[in-house]
C-alpha cells in the first residue's frame, strides 16, 4: 500500500479537551473525520480506489505465500501418528539431524513434531501434491515411522524412498564427522552414503489431494469395465480441473491425466482409493486419492448403472458370477501397470 505520513500539531489542551468530550483517543477522532471526507468523493472514485487497494493487498498476500518455505513431516511412534508442518524447511540431512538428536535423547526432551505446526492426513496430502508438481514451496515431505524403523523421503519424480533408521542416524554421524566444517559438504556426505543404503521395499502409494472436492457429478466411466484379480475397473476420462481436485494438472500438450476406479468384488464395496496417473507420451507416473465414504456410495450407483448398460448385469450380478466361478478371496492385482492408453489424450490441459 502506498501510505503517506499525515502529521497535524494541534495544542495539547485542544486535543485533551476532545478526548474528555467524547470519549475516543485523537487518533480514533481523526481516522474518524478522514473517513468522513473520504466518503464526500464521488462514487466512481470511492469504488475505483478500493479495488486498488484490495488488489494491491491481494498480490502482496500472494507474493509473500509463494515466498514460504515448509517440510513436512509425519512420525508414527507407539502407534501414534502425528504430521506437522515446519515453517522454516528442512531438508533431509536437516531431518536427520534431528532425528538423531531426538534418538540421543539430545533434544531436551521435545518430541519430532513439537516445533511444528499440526496437519491432517487430508492438509498432507495437499502438501504432497503441491510437492510433486515441482513447487519450489514445498522443500521436503518425510515419514518417519520409529515403530518399523523407517525413514521416508518423497522424490517429486520417483516416489517415496526409504532406509533404515539406525542407517540414516548413522550416516549423520560420518557426515558430522568430517573435518571439513561446511554445511554443503556434510550433507553431501550424508546423502552419498544414503544412496548406497535404500531398502529395496514395494514401491509406496503417493497420495495427492487439492484444494477442491472430487465432482462425482461430473465422472462417467468409457467401455466395459476391466477384470483385473479380485477388481472391476472402471476407466474415467477427466473433464473437470484436475488440478484443484487432485493437486496436478498437465502441463503440456503431451500430457494428460486418466482416472480409474475399482469395485472390490471379494468385499463388495468400491475400493476407497482413486488410481490417478499423469500419462505421458514416454511414460505415466501413477498417484492415488483417499475417498470417503460418500464419494464411494456416489461412485458406487454409477458403476452399477455402467455395468448394467455395458454387461447386462449389476454389480451384485458380476459379484455372485465371480464367486461362482471359485475365484472369491484371490489375492488382489497390484493396479500398477501402464494403465491402456484408451485412444490418446482424454483431455488436454
């Protein structure tokens, strides 16, 4: 806001005398009066100057959000899970660190997530995506999990990455251990003798969610629906704003974004996570998204409707044919291959 500095000098008995007569401070009494000009200017002028300055004020609000800097953080220990939000941003060697010191008990008795601001699974995964899709914001997303041992780190491109925890305590060490005293080359350290060290564990799910709810309203499923293991899947082609729904969007014209949903035919429910895939020419990197329990009643009577105009049989039906053919409580299919390609780009963003 472009202020200036408007200063009267008025007899001290004056402005006393005021404030004895009506109560309100000299500062109060003249924002009072400034107001009351302000509002003998002509309409036209009043409206214009305030949508400045509301702009204005927008665009500074914005600016400074974009110049945050934040880590994620959730810590499950004795059971317990906690996510927190730390404002100032720690990279993994940073993490560690603390990690360490929390292990040493060097930390003066706070916990992993006591200098930090709680999250929700929910808050997390909108973090996780604004992480993926490359936002400079976002410095770090981890998952330490004490109660398995576990360190995670997210990659935006290659997912999650995890090592032992006695292993990354151990990498702080040698990298502390340097003599040489600069930040950069002990965390070199750090991450050098980490690489060496990832547990090679089935690949994580990466859970993404924005800023907006899932429009059920707007899905609807293409072609007969897939029989993958104990699954249906049912493929939807995105025409709404995948980027407020789900956190990411493509971003050229060889990307797109396939949806799929799943119907559990071992438990008879629509499976409680969307398989979201940001598809390229040259490949796809797959994310999922947490529904609850209105959105998979809602998915729920569209895959029914879908099954019956596209097989001739509701769900129930394909269910009880399933069972009948002896193929009831098979071990689920992975969803992770390369889903099919349908006929090219469903939508381009």
């Amino acid at each position: 806001m472009d202020s200036r500095d408007i200063t009267l000098w008025l007899d001290s008995r004056w402005c006393a005398a005021l404030e004895s007569a009506t109560g309100k401070t000299m500062d109060t009494l003249m924002r009072e009066q400034m107001d009351a000009l302000i509002q003998t200017l002509p309409q036209d002028v009043r409206d214009r100057i305030t949508d400045e300055i509301r702009q204005e004020d927008k665009q500074r609000a914005e600016a400074q959000e974009r110049s945050r800097r934040f880590s994620v953080t959730r810590v499950t220990e004795f059971k317990e899970t906690r996510i927190c939000l730390i404002e100032r941003g720690e990279t993994p060697f940073q993490v560690a660190q603390r990690l360490r010191r929390y292990l040493r008990g060097e930390n003066g008795g706070q916990g992993l997530c006591s200098d930090g601001a709680p999250l929700t699974e929910a808050e997390m995964e909108r973090y996780v995506a604004e992480a993926v899709s490359g936002s400079p914001r976002v410095v770090g997303v981890y998952d330490i999990n004490l109660d398995a041992g576990e360190f995670s780190m997210l990659d935006a491109k290659d997912g999650w990455e995890t090592h032992r925890v006695r292993e990354v305590s151990t990498a702080v060490y040698y990298a502390a251990k340097k003599e040489s005293t600069d930040w950069i080359t002990k965390r070199d350290s750090f991450r050098e003798r980490l690489d060496r060290l990832e547990l090679l564990c089935p690949q994580r799910p990466v859970f993404i969610r924005g800023a907006q709810p899932l429009p059920v309203d707007k899905i609807s499923f293409e072609d007969e629906a897939s029989q993958i293991g104990n699954r249906l899947e049912f493929f939807a082609p995105v025409d709404f704003d995948s980027g407020a729904v789900f956190g990411i969007s493509a971003k050229k014209d060889e990307e797109w974004v396939n949806l799929y949903a799943n119907y559990d035919m071992d438990r008879g429910c629509v499976c409680d996570t969307l398989e979201v895939y940001l598809m390229r020419e040259d490949g796809y990197t797959q994310y999922q998204y947490h529904l609850s329990q209105e959105e998979c009643a809602a998915l729920f009577t569209k895959m029914d409707a879908d099954c019956k105009e596209q097989m001739g049989l509701s769900l129930e039906e394909a269910k009880a044919q399933y069972l009948s053919d002896g193929l009831g409580e098979a071990a689920p299919a992975e969803v992770t291959q390369i889903p099919p390609q349908q006929s090219g780009p469903m939508m381009q963003m």
